[in-house]
C-alpha cells in the first residue's frame, strides 16, 4: 500500500486511519498462523497495536498473541457504524426539529427561504416537476421500503426521463426488498442504460431527494402529506454527505446481495430484526426501516423467538442478548 507520506519507503506503512499497513497484513497472518509473534517483531509494523489487533501472551510478556479476525473487524466496525447511525438518526429528527418554527409567517419573499413547508400531495408534486425542470448536473435519491407503487413509478418516470439528454447524473439508493419489487426492476431497466445508477442498503433512513446540491426535499411527516423544500447551502450539503455515506455502503443494483447465512436457525434478516429489537424499536419501526410489511416481519420475529426457544418478548430481547447472535452481524 503506497503512502502518500512515502513510509513505505521506510519499511512500513500507516495508510489513513484505520487502515492495516503492508507489513501489519503479513505479520497479522503470521500470528494467527503460529498463534503469537514476537513483541519485538510487532515493532516494524506499529499499526498491529494501533489497531488492536494483537495483546500481550499472558504466560509471557515477550510475546503477542493476534486478536480473532471476526471480533477485530467487528471492533473496526463499529464506531464507523455508530457515525452512521448518529448521522441516521441527526437526519430523521431533522423536521421534527424545524416543525416549531413552520408555522411562524417569514418575512423575507419565499423565494429566498431556506426552509419552504410544503403541504399536500398537490403541492409537493408541483414544486418537485418545478425543481426536477431546472435540474441540469445531478440528482440523488433515496427510496425506502420494498418499492413503490406502480403509478408512483410511472410519475417518477416521467420526472427523470427529460433530464436523461441534459446529461445529468443520477444516483438513487433503495432497500435491498426492491429488488424483487416488479415495478421498481422496471424502472430501473429502463433508466440504467442511459446513466442511472442504483445501490441497495438493507436499511436506510427515509426518502430524501436533492437537486443539484442546492435543493433537497425530505418527508415532515409518517403520511407524507407534508414535505420540506430545504435550500439552506450547509443543510443541503450535510445532507449530501449523509447521502455518500449511505452510497459507499451500498451494493451495486447488478451486483447479487450476499446474505448472511443462518446460524443456529437464525437467517440474518432475523439478526436484522434481532438487532432492532434489542435497540428498543416495535414492530412497525423495524418493518419501515427493513422495506418489509408489518406481517412478514412479526412473522420473522416468531421464528426468531422459536429458534432461541422464548416464550415471550420480554424474554426474547434477554435471549438474543445471551446468544451471541448478533457478534455475527459484521
């Protein structure tokens, strides 16, 4: 791995953070082959202890002994996924932070608002065609749930295809459900070959669209009956970099999803669900958050409470917290 610092010149490389250097690969192998390593060995690749990935031989000091690759991964892991999360969950109570503030009357024009409350389906509509027309650089999207319905499609169709001779880019993340959503697969067989570009999470935050990086719209409400229009510059950029975060996570629409195999009778979408669960969410939140309908989930916590042998719910989170289940997730 060349640094840009140039340390591989000097035997060893950092990399950026959280990276494992070119000599920290092939030490770390050779711990986990032989079971330890010399301490003194260790010294020419400092990342191994940056990382955490070896500890000191309790029977004796002068030797390491390597970390299990599944726990040091999940170690790495996780504070990356607990930025992501925090970033999730800034973005959600965003409206419900502004909601206070929409019903005093602005006395700038509305043109110049950074904050527009835009009430009805009509309205929103009108205002996203209005956008949408002006758009001439990029669009990104987030879609949740497992696909939307077929004339909600058509009309976003309808959105998106005038923009496909301007040359814009388009990037739009869905749920990994949506790839089995026929309305959705024909969407995106129709736009992908002029330039659409589609990945799958298993769980995103809600629908977000921004135009341009300069204007962004995101539900301010369950039934989406009212959305904001957001034209503030630092809002709409965070919100772009919530946005990237999301895309560097997500799978390639023309790539197969990899599921998690089933451990101990428990699939990982369960573990999904498990992990949920665990976090104090109900049935309804966990369903939205998956892209699955509320009975097909209260389907996969019976089984999950059936394969870990629970006879209630308030059993079944102390159960999954035993089980180590949710140690495979990473």
């Amino acid at each position: 791995m060349q640094s840009k610092r140039g340390d591989t010149d000097r035997g060893h490389s950092h990399g950026q953070d959280g990276e494992l250097c070119e000599a920290g690969k092939h030490l770390y192998a050779t711990a986990l082959r032989a079971g330890r390593i010399a301490r003194s060995e260790a010294d020419g690749a400092p990342c191994l202890l940056e990382l955490a990935l070896l500890h000191p031989d309790p029977d004796d000091a002068q030797w390491l002994r390597p970390i299990p690759p599944s726990i040091a991964l999940n170690q790495l892991i996780h504070p990356i996924e607990r930025e992501i999360q925090e970033r999730r969950q800034l973005a959600i109570s965003l409206a419900d932070t502004f909601e206070p503030f929409m019903t005093i009357k602005a006395s700038v024009p509305p043109t110049t608002q950074a904050v527009s409350v835009l009430e009805g389906l009509a309205l929103i509509n009108a205002t996203l065609d209005r956008v949408m027309d002006e758009c001439t650089t990029e669009l990104l999207t987030i879609q949740p749930g497992s696909g939307r319905k077929p004339e909600t499609v058509k009309a976003g169709l309808r959105r998106v295809e005038p923009l496909l001779g301007r040359g814009v880019r388009m990037r739009t993340l869905y749920q990994h459900t949506a790839r089995h959503h026929s309305a959705t697969m024909a969407y995106v067989e129709r736009i992908a070959p002029y330039g659409l570009e589609v990945r799958t999470l298993e769980e995103i935050i809600d629908r977000l669209i921004i135009v341009d990086r300069k204007v962004a719209f995101v539900p301010a409400r369950r039934d989406r009956q009212v959305a904001l229009e957001l034209r503030h510059e630092g809002l709409v950029q965070y919100l772009v970099g919530v946005f990237d975060q999301f895309w560097l996570r997500g799978i390639p629409w023309e790539d197969e999803v990899c599921y998690a195999p089933a451990l101990n009778g428990v699939s990982g979408v369960q573990r999904s669900i498990a992990r949920l669960l665990v976090e104090g969410h109900v049935d309804e939140a966990i369903a939205r958050r998956l892209g699955m309908n509320v009975r097909t989930c209260r389907a996969h916590i019976a089984k999950l409470a059936s394969a870990l042998g629970s006879g209630s719910r308030a059993q079944l989170g102390y159960l999954i917290a035993q089980s180590g289940i949710l140690e495979q997730d990473h």
